[in-house]
C-alpha cells in the first residue's frame, strides 16, 4: 500500500493486467462499476454533478496522459 490510491489500485490490477489474454475491455468495465458504485455512495442531489465530474475527469485524464506517451515509457505505471 502506498500513500495514493490511484497506484494502489494500479498495483491491484497488475496481476490481471498481465495475464496472458488480459481482456482490457472486461478489466475496464470492472473498474468502470467501482466509479458507479463511488457516485451511488453520494446523496441522490450530487450524483449528475459528480457523474460529469468523473466523465469530464476520465476525458482530461486520457488526453494528458495521450500526449505524454513517448515520454514516459510506462505511462500507466506513472507515480505520484
Ligand atoms: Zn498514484
């Protein structure tokens, strides 16, 4: 365990991550669920905020991370 949850969870999917097949399409549903499971946690009035803060977020991140490649060998392993 590490102080950022985000490499914690890197950490936790590495073992399925590198299975032979790995079906990244599954893993990602998996992980997509836990985010639907996080917006459930709040009160029904902040679920849509917080939904298209997650979206909003997820497409930034994907952009930011897309135009470091080449840079970072292993831009999924990226510390923080
Ligand atoms: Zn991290």
């Amino acid at each position: 365990m590490s102080d950022c949850i985000h490499c914690d969870i890197h950490d936790l999917l590495d073992e399925h991550l590198d299975k032979e097949g790995a079906d990244l399409s599954a893993i990602t549903a998996k992980v997509t669920e836990v985010l639907a499971d996080l917006v459930l946690m709040a009160n029904p009035a902040e679920r849509m905020p917080l939904l298209a803060e997650v979206v909003a977020n997820l497409g930034g991140f994907v952009l930011e991370k897309a135009a470091n490649d080449g840079e970072d060998p292993d831009t999924r392993r990226s510390r923080h």
